[in-house]
C-alpha cells in the first residue's frame, strides 16, 4: 500500500512538524514528549482542557486546539493511546491554575494512560476531573466487555466544554457536563473498506466487493457484524435506528447530528448520508438544531461513515455556538 | 540457579532481539482481533529499554527491572505500555536491594508483577488477556522454580485462549468473532518466557 511517507518511525513526529508550520498561529507543538499546545496557553485563571489519543483520527484531536475548544493534545502512535509523560507534560503546560479537565475515549489503553497521568498531577498538586466518553452503541456495555468506545461524542464534548471553560466555568461543573454530554449522546459506525496504518504496514481487515463492517470502531478494528453491502439510505437507517432507540430520544427532543466521514469517504457521499439521517430524525420527531458533517474523527484512510446524535438543550446549544477557533473547527469569530 | 542483573540485562535483550524479529508476526495476530500494532509498540519499547541499558548498568535486578518499568510506560503507550510496566514495576518493588535469585524466588517476585497487572487491569484468567499466558508460567516458576516448565506453562497459556472469547481490551468489542485467534498479549508474554529460558544458567 503506498503512503505520502518517509520512514514507518517518523509518521506521527514529521506530521506534527507540518502541523507546527501550518498552524503556527493557532498551536504549538512540543517534542519529547510530544503534545499540541495552544498558541496562548497557558490561560490564568480558566480551567484547561486536555484530550489526547492515538493519532491516525485527525483532525481529532490536535486539530481542536484552540480558543474556545482544547488547550492541550496529546498525540500517542498510530492508534495507540499516549503515554502519562505526554499527558503530565501538556497539562502542566496548559495549566492555568484552575485544574484540568481530562476528555478520555474509553478504550483500555487511554483510560490506564490517563489514570497514571492523573496521578501524577494529583501528586503534584494540580486538580484533575477525568470524563470518560463512551458512547458507541455498537458495543454492548456488560461485564463481557471493555465497555463502550468512545466516539463521535468525543469531539462534540471537546467543542461544548471548550465554551463554557472559555466563559469561566469550575472544574467540577466542567466535568458535570462533559458526562452529562456523554449521557445523552450516542453514536455508530460502519465501515466499506479496511484502513491502512502506515507504522505498521496493517490492514485491519479484508472485504469483499459486496460486504461493509458494521459497527467498527475507529483504530481498523474488525466491526460488530459483517453485512452484505446495500444503498446509502438502507445503511443510514441501520445506524440511526439503533443510535436513536438506544438513548432512547424521544420525539420533540432537540439534537445536534454529526454525520462523520471516516477518512476515505468524500463529501459527495456522506451529504448523501446526511439527507438520509435528517430524513429519519424528522420520522422520529426530533428536531436537528445543529448540524456537523464532514472528517472531524477519522481513521486514517477507511472508507466508511458514523453518525452521532446528541440531545442538545438550550445551555448546550449556546456552549456549540460559541466562539471557536482551532484548525478544524471555526466560527464565531 | 542465579538471576542477577546480568543475567536479566541478557533477559533484556534476548526480549528486544525476539521482539525485532517477530514484531510483524505479533501485529498480524493483534490485526485479526485487534488495531494491528501490539508487535510495533512493545518493540518499540524494549529497543529503547536496550539502548537505556546500554548507557548505564543499574546496581541490582529491582533497579534494572524498575528501570525497564518506566521506559516501558514511557515510550510503548496503548494498554500494553501501562500493563507491562506495572509487571516490571512491581516484581522490582518485590526484589528490593537483593543482588540475586534463586529461579522460585524469581517467580515469587514476578508474582507481585502479575498481581499488579490484574489491580491495573481488573482482568483475570480467562478474559483472554496477557494473564492468561503469565498466571499458569510465573505460577510454575514461584511454586517448581522450573523455568523450563515455567516457559511451557507460558506456550500452553497462548494456546488456550484461542477457542476463548475476549472480555477485556479491544478484542472484547468483537464478541464471539475474538473465538479462534490467539490472544497478542499472551503471545509477547509467552515470548518473555521463552527469553528467561535462553539467559537461565
């Protein structure tokens, strides 16, 4: 599989260097440990808000750094959680006296990366709220399991506790409302072809011409279910049903609806699933306020789509109108 | 039987050399129920853990397995990163100052590193995990101080999770479809045995 690289080793830190070039207006980037900082960090007296994951998702998560979303990323291996160096360092970086607020994905590596990294700040005298996003309906949440993954909601609690740290807002409130915006969102994924990891050469899984994965996750890894291939409206509806009925939302609900392309899928297409998860909303009674559509939480080069929903009350449809200005994400301004 | 820190500096490398050559082996089992890279950051990780090694000898085994320990969460990230870290960590905690091992008390020690995998973790036998391979081998080693026993326990250990469905970690998203494919982390760790083997005197 051929891939604009160098050297498999170089992947993640050549890209962060393009990145410090491009963006050097918005973010920096430091070495050794490696993390994304806001340009004007750090921001006395506001609460900083730190995620952080494997890289191969971008623009998630260095790409939401910036006034009114991150302070600080933390950019681990190709699909591989960071390690609690990275985290203490961008969170000391970005402190701002008022604690720090950590947004984890729920996957074993970034919760036990995190926690260390908690610890070490705990130690050191910063406060530190963790969220845990888990909202993924395609894993069922039992004892058998790792629990849910973390997705799509992920970016919209990034954007959403961004504004109201930006407004002031205390830690404990701050984590209050990310596991509040954890709680009423829900999300799903499918996938029409493999992804490529350029570190490791991989393939996550092989497809025939007429299959798709069905509810995968965002790291290449193989899917709930492999299911025969079929129209774009059909394969919405198989995502939309089971997000909307999990929560469950009922109708009147206002919901913001993020219809994210997995990285190979173009704009062409996914508008075409856009339509179609509006068109099932509207069946359902709710009321879409807000939109997203468009690569926000990729997976490298797959081929696929996932749709979040998320019920969007008043106070948090202020908070996702608010300011913004990061990489991926601007308006407001 | 003597483990000293020569012989674990051996353990080191031996782990690093085997790492080197089966790392694409490793990542094609972690891409059948996982992300694909389980060989990639433990290789990684211990070709710094030998470059580390190779600038300064630490004074005892507690202060060469506590230094492995951290260069292991610091560079490997993912689960494993923390979870083999923790291993290396605590068996150091538990060999203190002592300048030698006999083989059991080696396993007594790594006893202490499994117990932490399992508080960090919350996983146990059969969740087809690392454990799964390291809990029958290091139980072999602290109660026989066979570690040619120990070693086979560790292969055994592999084995048995392939018919096993995943409970934690990233196989457990696939449900059933984790049946019939060993698990990578109780590949490495069997691989950690097959290497104290080699360096045993």
């Amino acid at each position: 599989m051929k891939a604009l690289i160098n050297d498999p080793e170089a992947v993640v830190s050549e890209s962060l260097a393009g990145m410090a070039l491009a963006h050097g207006d918005l973010l920096r980037v430091h070495t050794d440990p490696s993390y994304v900082l806001r340009q004007d960090a750090p921001i006395s007296g506001k609460v900083a808000i730190i995620s952080g994951g494997g890289s191969g998702h971008e623009p998630m998560h260095a790409g939401f750094v910036g006034l009114g979303m991150l302070d600080a990323a933390c950019p681990g291996a190709v699909f591989t959680s960071p390690t609690p160096d990275q985290i203490v360092a961008a969170s000391l970086a970005a402190h701002g006296g008022a604690g720090v607020l950590h947004l984890v994905k729920n996957y074993t590596g970034d919760v036990l990366n995190f926690q260390m990294a908690a610890e070490i700040l705990q130690d050191q005298g910063v406060a530190v709220e963790q969220v845990l996003i888990d909202d993924d309906v395609a894993v069922q949440d039992s004892l058998y399991t790792a629990g849910r993954r973390g997705v799509g909601a992920t970016v919209l609690a990034e954007k959403i506790c961004g504004a109201a740290a930006a407004e002031g807002m205390a830690l404990a409130d701050l984590a209050a409302l990310g596991k509040r915006i954890n709680g009423q969102a829900r999300s799903m994924g499918l996938a029409l072809g493999p992804c490529h990891n350029p570190s490791t050469g991989q393939e996550g899984f092989q497809l025939g011409e007429q299959e798709i994965e069905f509810g995968v996750g965002i790291h290449g890894e193989p899917g709930r279910e492999r299911l025969a291939m079929a129209p774009a409206d059909t394969l919405t509806r198989m995502l939309m049903e089971p997000i909307l009925n999990d929560l469950p939302f009922h109708p009147g609900d206002p919901v913001l609806l993020f219809v994210d392309a997995l990285g190979a899928t173009p704009l062409l297409e996914l508008y075409i699933v856009y339509r179609a998860a509006e068109a099932v909303a509207r069946e359902y009674g709710l009321h879409v306020q807000r939109r997203l559509v468009g690569p926000y939480m990729t997976s490298l080069d797959m081929a696929g789509v996932a749709i979040t929903v998320l019920r969007l009350e008043a106070d948090l449809q202020r908070w996702w109108d608010a300011p913004v200005c990061t990489v991926a994400l601007r308006w407001g301004l | 039987m003597n483990y000293d820190t020569e012989t674990l500096m051996a353990w080191m490398r031996c782990i690093q050399e085997r790492l080197a050559q089966e790392r694409a082996e490793l990542d094609h089992l972690d891409a059948e129920i996982g992300d694909g890279d389980h060989g990639s950051n433990l290789s990684r990780g211990f070709a710094k853990v030998a470059e580390k090694l190779g600038e300064r000898v630490p004074e005892s085994p507690g202060a060469l397995l506590k230094e492995v320990a951290m260069t292991l969460i610091g560079t490997v990230g993912g689960a494993s990163g923390p979870l083999y870290g923790t291993f290396f960590l605590e068996t150091a905690k538990a060999m203190g100052a002592s300048a030698a091992f006999s083989a059991a008390e080696l396993g007594r020690c790594l006893t202490s590193g499994v117990a932490g995998i399992q508080r960090l973790g919350k996983a146990n036998a059969g969740d087809k995990t690392m454990l799964d391979a390291l809990i029958p081998a290091v139980d072999v080693l602290a109660s026989q101080g066979d570690v040619a026993a120990a070693a086979q326990s560790a292969q055994d250990g592999r084995a048995a999770t392939i018919p096993l469905q995943a409970r934690k970690g990233r196989a457990s998203y696939l449900g059933v479809r984790s049946i019939g494919h060993a698990d990578p982390g109780a590949a490495s760790a069997a691989l950690l045995f097959a290497c104290l083997v080699k360096v045993a005197r």
